[in-house]
C-alpha cells in the first residue's frame, strides 16, 4: 500500500545552544533538500501531488509540498489536502487494540478467540494465534482477501463484513508464532477485536480515543462524513481526467485518510508522549524487536524488523548512525504514504503522495529526517551512500551445487540452476532488481557484476531452504535502500499420477475472469482480476501453488518477511459442464465458457441473478469497431486489449464509447437485472 511519511521538524529545540541565524541557516538546508527531492519524485515516479511535515517536540517545523491536488485547475497541494495513507492505517489499530489492553480489556497474549468468539478455521492452529500475532505479522494465516476491498465511490463494507466467513474454510500455512510474514487480514481482525471488545464501530472508537483527545480534524475513514473534495485527486495512466474517489474498505488494515501534519501528531501517541491516550509501556511494547521471536533473516540492518505494527524498529538508515527510528509504509492503488519517528529525539516525519510508491516516500523520509538531525547537531557529517567492487568470480565449493533445484514464491516457481559457479535469476524485488547473473564470489556468496547485490541460501531452525537477497539499490535521484529477504523458498517434487497430469495440462496458459467483484472496483483498472495459470506438470505446481489432486492445489509457501504474503490455494469446480477456479472465496470462471460478444448493431446484456459479472471476447467480427453502451446507474463495464491492458473503464472515466481492441475482452457489472444495451458500429 502508498507509504505516507509525515514530516514535523521545530527548528527552536536543538540539542546544542545556536543562535537563531545558525538555527535559520540549519533549517533553510532541511527545506531546500525535501523541496529538491520533492521536486524529483513529482517529476521522474508518477506523483502528481505530496505533502510531508516534521514534527520536532509537538511543534510542526516545517510542513511543504509540491505538485498539484488537481492536474487540471493547477490547483496546489495545501497543509490540510487530505490523502490516504494505506498500511500507515495499521498502527492505528495497532494502537487502538493497545488503548484497550492499557484498560485490561484484553490481553494481547490471550487467545484471538477469547475475544471473537465466532472466530473459526478449519485449522485447529486458529486457536493458538492471538491479538500479538496479528501485530508482528505472524500468525500463520495466508495474508490478505482483497475481494471488494478497493472500491471507487463505493464504502461498502463488504470485505470487513464476509472476512469471519471466509476464514472458516481455510487453513494456515505455519504455526502462529513460527515466523513474521507480511498481511492484511490480522489486521482487519484487530479492527473486528476492537469493535467486538469495545461496543463501538472501529470509527467510531478512533473518533473518540484517537481523534478527538489528539484534535484530528482531518484523520478520517471511509465510513465518515466529511467533504470528499478535501482528498487529493488520483490519476491512471490511460484516462485523462482525475478518478473517482478511492475507498479503501479494509480500514483497519489500510482505509485511513489523513494529513501528513496529523499523521506526524498521531506518532506521539506511537513513541509514548500522550499517556493520556496510550501508556509509555504499550508505547514501548510496539517498538520491540518482535521479529527476532521467530524465523528471520540474520542482518540486523534492513528495511524491515517488526515491531507491533511497525515495518521497522531498527531503520537502516539510521542505525547506521547509532539512532533507532521506527517506520511504517503503506500503499493503497492510488495513495502512498510512510512515517519514520526517532522517539529518543522526539522527532517525526510524515509524506503522503498521491500516485508513487511508499519506497520513494520512505527515502525522502529518511534522507530529509537525517538532513534534520544534522542541521540540530545530532550527528556530525552525512555518511556517504555505500560503494561497490565489481564481483570476482573464485571456484565454488562442490557442495553448493546440491541447492540446484525448484523454488518459488507466492504465485510463481524457479527452475534455479547452479552452473560453473552462476545463477541467472530473473527481475527480483518486483523488478527493482533486473535479471542477471551472479557469480560465486565466495564466503558461500553470489553476487552481480556490481557487486551491490549479494544471493546465499540459508536454512533456518523451520527446516526449510532459502535463497536470500541482501542487496542495496539506487534509486535515481533519491538515494539508497538496503533490502535483506528470503527471495524464494526451495520446493519438494512433486510427482503426479497420469490422470492428473492431463486435467492441469489442459489448464496450463489458461485464463479465469474474476464474477464476483463489485463493477465500482478500482481492480478492474489492473490485471488482478484475470487469473492466468502457469502449470508445470513435472514438478507437480500451478503458479506456485502444490498440485493435490486433479481439482485442488494448495500453498505451500512459508517465506518470512514479504515474499510470502497474499498466498492462496487454486480449488476448480464444474457447474452446468463450465468450469470454474475459486481462491479466497471468489469465484473465476474459464476463457472456454466465455462467448464473443454478439456482433449485430444492437444487442443487450442482462446481470444474472447471482449477481455476477458477465464477460464477453472480441472477436474479428467485433473488433476494431465503436461500442456504444447505455448503463444503469449502477452498472459499468470494463474493456482489456489483448495484453490485459485496460482500455477503458466506465466507472473511471465516464466514458461510454470505445474502439474494441482485436483479441481483447469486455466484463460488465451491476446489480442483479441491471440492462445494457449495446450498440457496435464501424469506425
């Protein structure tokens, strides 16, 4: 999700006696540096607007921006332009469920159970798992159920009200306690304990332990009422004006919107400065290394090392300098945000974006908080970004070849071959890392021709084998980031009988269209609604996921940190002869039920009873010609080339008439009976 990173600095309370020049001069160099960064991730990473404040002993000192709130009156981005802030929302809640165990309503290492009665897997393990490990991202279950979780104009809580029924037909993919992987649902489930242990829906009970004590005017859900134009517009690539406003409906995983002066006052309360809404204990509690009570990589400098909510309690950038910062990021479609805190100086910084990456925003976060403590004397000179030798290739120890084999991630597996000392890897770190080769450079290393980025494989106590990735990565005109995770996990065989084989042969390269998402959706703008299958029959895994028997394949994937997060199992079904995938409880349907749309002038298309959304192909018959559509007003339709790449979206743009991409599809959606009436005409 968008990280959000709330910058509040007060140039009046320096750790050394300055006079007020000096203290001037200090400040003006923090400013010019967030401006000429600012200016960078506007112009070079797709923002069109951010906000950033410091926060320095609970006075704003400096609070900017740059871009633009809307692309077309030019109008700026102002201190009270509102955002949202994605995961940052997760220490909301991660709060909220510690106001409550400050007034011995719960206990955080209680059973989850005790709380939410009606909690159930059909995992036995469910039971073991509690409010902490929600917190510290180690409970075991699979991660996130994003159905109907991102809607445009829409705050249904659909996502929020289905999640304790989803659950029950699932299971977890480790013991609750074992290791820390990144998800949203432990989240939503504290957002559940909250309302449950509370009385109060979840706004509500920010409302009034949060908000009102701290004077939040402009910290809201998407459940409030407050003015929607106070929200920065949001743009996509592919339509010209600004979207419709986003609706994060997974709020206490991610639906907060905020300001970025707001945001850095909120980190008070995270570093323990207003005990009259969270204690100094509960407060420190959150920022405990939590991440080193289970299966975790050894390097202490990263990006990431849980706390209770925290991404991180011992930021690299900082640590490098003997100062512990604490930071959260977050992203949702749209908005991304991240807030980095020092609580020994009492210093915070918040920067919000729209469009962009919650990494862009963290490094300007932390280049201009370090800038900060410099400027107060805190630390003397600025450490230079690190530097790299090219890589020496030396002979490989025999035994290494032994990790040759099949390995993967949520959603994909890697045939990983060890060959006269190399491994060619393909795009790692979402593509921030290039394919390439790495060389045996020795000490049980691989490295890149850089020499920036380092692979080994390690086997921790759970038994199972990891490739790992340490690397540091340059960010054009930002700065540097250092990264240490468990890339892949190395995977069993696993053989198939002949009649299975066959079944998940036909399905290999097949596509499945999602029938259950909402039409206001802001995933139909993305590919995430097209499950395209990658079978390999050999090794007995689909998209990552373990074949089980001719209509099952379950995860298998137990990666610490981020590289197992979002796992899901494939289930298919056949009604009425089509066939048909679930995961998470959504229903997807087979490439070979959907028919071309009708290519006379004028034909209808009518929303079943079930609600679902109904799919069309273009075919030569109906491509490259005008599709008029008349829909209700609850109703809208998708269109995707033959890429997946959206063409258009009615319920973004507005817009009603497009030219049929040859080999595309067409999905429309509404409510039950909803009638549209198409019209095709050539160009």
């Amino acid at each position: 999700m968008k990280k959000m990173i709330s910058v509040f600095m007060t140039a009046m309370l320096f750790a050394i006696p300055v006079t007020p020049a000096f203290a001037q001069t200090n400040h003006d160099t923090v400013k010019e540096k967030a401006q000429a960064l600012a200016s960078k991730i506007v112009s070079n990473y797709g923002v069109s607007g951010m906000q950033y404040a410091i926060m320095d002993h609970g006075s704003i000192v400096l609070s900017d921006s740059a871009g633009v709130y809307d692309k077309i009156t030019k109008n700026p981005i102002t201190k009270d332009t509102m955002f949202g802030i994605g995961s940052v929302s997760k220490m909301f809640v991660s709060a909220a469920t510690m106001v409550l165990a400050d007034s011995n309503k719960i206990d955080i290492d209680n059973p989850l159970v005790t709380y939410i009665k009606d909690f159930k897997m059909v995992d036995e393990r469910y039971k073991e798992i509690t409010p902490r490990m929600l917190m510290n991202h180690s409970s075991g279950l699979y991660g996130t159920h994003y159905g109907n979780s991102m809607l445009f104009d829409d705050n249904d809580t659909k996502n929020h009200d289905e999640l304790l029924l989803r659950l029950q037909s699932e299971r977890l993919k480790s013991n609750p306690g074992e290791s820390s992987v990144y998800g949203n649902d432990g989240f939503q489930l504290l957002e559940i304990l909250v309302e449950r242990v509370s009385g109060l829906s979840y706004s509500e009970f920010l409302e009034t332990y949060i908000s009102k004590p701290l004077q939040l005017s402009s910290t809201k859900t998407p459940l409030d009422p407050f003015d929607r134009d106070r929200l920065a517009k949001t743009y996509f690539p592919t339509i010209d004006q600004a979207l419709p406003v986003e609706n994060a409906n997974v709020i206490g995983a991610g639906g907060i919107y905020s300001t970025a002066e707001e945001l850095s006052k909120f980190a008070e309360v995270l570093i323990g400065n207003r005990t009259d809404i969270l204690s100094e204990k509960s407060a420190k509690s959150m920022q405990s290394h939590e991440y080193r009570n289970g299966v975790w990589v050894s390097e202490e400098t990263n990006t990431f090392n849980y706390g209770l909510g925290w991404d991180a309690v011992r930021l690299a950038a900082f640590s490098d300098y003997g100062i512990t910062a604490l930071s959260k990021g977050g992203d949702t479609t749209m908005y991304h945000a991240a807030l980095t805190t020092i609580p020994e100086y009492d210093i915070s910084i918040a920067v919000l974006s729209s469009g962009g990456s919650s990494l862009f925003n963290s490094i300007f976060a932390s280049n201009v908080l370090l800038e900060y403590v410099r400027a107060k004397g805190m630390i003397k000179d600025l450490l230079p970004q690190k530097t790299f030798e090219p890589s020496l290739k030396v002979e490989m120890p025999s035994d290494l070849f032994s990790y040759t084999g099949l390995y993967g991630s949520v959603g994909k597996t890697v045939n990983l071959e060890i060959k006269n000392g190399e491994i060619d890897l393909p795009a790692l770190v979402g593509g921030l890392i290039p394919p390439q080769k790495y060389v045996y450079s020795g000490n049980g290393q691989f490295k890149n021709n850089d020499g920036n980025v380092t692979i080994s494989f390690d086997q921790p106590k759970n038994g199972k084998t990891y490739l790992k990735l340490n690397s540091y990565m340059n960010i054009p005109g930002l700065g540097q980031a250092v990264m240490v995770t468990y890339e892949y996990q190395k995977l069993d065989p696993n053989p198939l009988n002949q009649t299975t084989k066959t079944v998940w042969e036909h399905r290999n390269g097949k596509h499945y269209y999602a029938l259950d998402e909402k039409i206001t959706s802001i995933f139909y703008l993305s590919p995430l609604l097209d499950k395209n299958l990658s079978v390999d029959v050999d090794h007995g895994y689909a998209s990552g996921t373990k074949i089980v028997d001719e209509n099952k394949a379950v995860n298998t994937f137990d990666i610490p940190i981020m590289n197992g997060r979002d796992a899901f199992d494939l289930n298919f079904y056949n009604e009425n002869h089509i066939e048909y995938l679930k995961i998470d409880g959504q229903s997807y349907i087979s490439e070979d039920a959907i028919q071309p749309i009708y290519e006379g002038n004028d034909s209808f298309c009518i929303i079943p009873s079930n609600g679902q959304a109904v799919w069309y192909k273009i075919d030569g018959k109906s491509a490259n010609r005008v599709m008029n559509v008349e829909a209700p007003v609850s109703g809208g339709f998708a269109v995707y080339d033959a890429k997946g790449m959206v063409v258009n979206f009615s319920k973004a743009s507005n817009n009603h008439s497009v030219l049929l991409p040859e080999s595309g599809m067409i999905v429309f959606g509404g409510n039950e009976g909803d009638v549209f009436k198409i019209n095709l005409k050539n160009k």
